[in-house]
C-alpha cells in the first residue's frame, strides 16, 4: 500500500471533523455576539483566533501531505453540514 494508510485517512478525516465542529460553534457564537450588539472586540477576537487556528491546522495538515489534507477537509465540510443541519431543525 502507499505511504498513506487508510487508518491515517480516517484519523485526519476526525481531526477535521472534531477541527471543523469546534470552528463553527465559534462562528454561531461570533454570530449571536453580533446580533446581541455586545461591542466588537469580543466578536474580533473570535474571528482572529478561528482564522489562526484553521491557518495552524491547515498548514499542519499540508505538511503531512496532499492526501491527508484532502481528508481533514472533507471531515471539516461534514462538520459544516452538520453544524448547518442542526441549524436548519433548531429554527422552525
């Protein structure tokens, strides 16, 4: 098989799963301080963090390979569908 196992596929799949979860309840809550109109360094500071982190876990993932980082993407899309369907049933 090649240097890139499946079990590795499947591990950067749920590092971006897990990656793409937790970056997208920080968009919900970014979202909801905004609508609140609790100021803008608060909501800012949200949104600086969240594109630091997505550039770390993105460029690590690069390093590991191509494969790897098309798997951590395709596990952080599944967690915007999820985070979009959950969305989707909570508002009538």
């Amino acid at each position: 098989m090649s240097r890139y196992d499946v079990l590795s596929l499947v591990a950067a799949a749920l590092a971006g799963l897990g990656f793409g979860l937790a970056y997208f309840t920080m968009v919900r809550k970014t979202a909801a301080l905004l609508a609140a109109r609790c100021g803008w360094r608060k909501p800012l500071m949200l949104f600086l963090g969240r594109m630091a982190a997505a550039i770390v876990f993105l460029v690590v993932m690069a390093k590991l390979g191509a494969p790897v980082l098309i798997a951590a993407f395709l596990g952080f899309l599944l967690a915007r569908h999820m985070q979009l369907d959950s969305v989707k049933r909570a508002v009538p």
